[in-house]
C-alpha cells in the first residue's frame, strides 16, 4: 500500500513487522476480510508523552475515496486521548492536499486548533532524493 501510494516513503517488509509488534498500541489496520486495506502507523513521542505522532496513512486503492483513513485516525485519536495523548502531529509534504483536508478536517470535528509549520526542508534530505518540505501539523489539545 506504501508503494501503491506513490506519496509514501517505502519502508521493507521487516520494519512494517517489527512496527505491527511493537507499536501495535499506536497505529491502526483496516481490513476488508481477510486483507488488509488501510493503515495508520504512529508512535508516543519519547520527548513529549501527552503528543503521538501519526507516521504513515495509506489506504488500499480499491478503498479510496469512502473516508476509511479518516475513519482509522478518529479511531487512533480517540484512543490516544483515552490514555492521556493530548496532541497529534503528523508531517505533509505542501502537495499532498488529501492528508492537509483529512487533518484539517479531523481538527475541526474534535474542536482543536491546528498549527502548521515547516520541520524539514528539501536540504535535510540526501542530495538526488527529490524529496518534498514536510510540514508539520500538530493538533490540539485532544478533548478526553
């Protein structure tokens, strides 16, 4: 689904399995029977413990366009903030304007502001990756 994307940052095969044990808590897996279609990967920040950060979203193809990525991240938010997570944070590259209106809008639904800045520039990344600004999105706080 990462790939398929063609906005994500591919990761192999191991880290998903490694992140599936060890973050299960902070991510999500959507699955139409036995497949999975969806998934949020996000983690608790070690400096700041009230602030998960959402990693990867990415929703199967045939799956787009039915609000099931912001359906996995209500459900990832609610349950951050029933263990105490008071903020989300999420980077999106300027162009990604689908994750800018399922934050946005995920914002607007639980009452919290919104704040955005940038976090890292094309120049923190390895000369010839072409990769795009990420922004940061940090939403809150989270209503309990």
């Amino acid at each position: 689904m990462a790939r398929e994307s063609q906005v994500l940052d591919v990761n192999s095969p191991y880290s998903y399995t490694l992140w599936c044990r060890d973050f299960a808590d902070t991510s999500v897996v959507a699955k139409s029977g036995d497949e999975a279609c969806g998934f949020i990967t996000g983690y608790v920040r070690p400096q700041q413990p009230d602030t998960f950060f959402v990693w990867q979203v990415a929703v199967d193809r045939d799956h787009r366009g039915r609000g099931l990525a912001r359906r996995m991240l209500d459900r990832l938010g609610d349950r951050m903030a029933a263990r105490g997570c008071r903020f989300l944070e999420a980077t999106v590259t300027p162009a990604n304007t689908a994750s800018t209106a399922m934050f946005e809008s995920f914002a607007r639904a639980r009452g919290c502001a919104l704040a955005r800045r940038p976090l890292f520039g094309s120049e923190h990344f390895p000369p010839g990756h072409g990769h795009d600004p990420e922004v940061l999105f940090r939403i809150g706080p989270l209503p309990a």
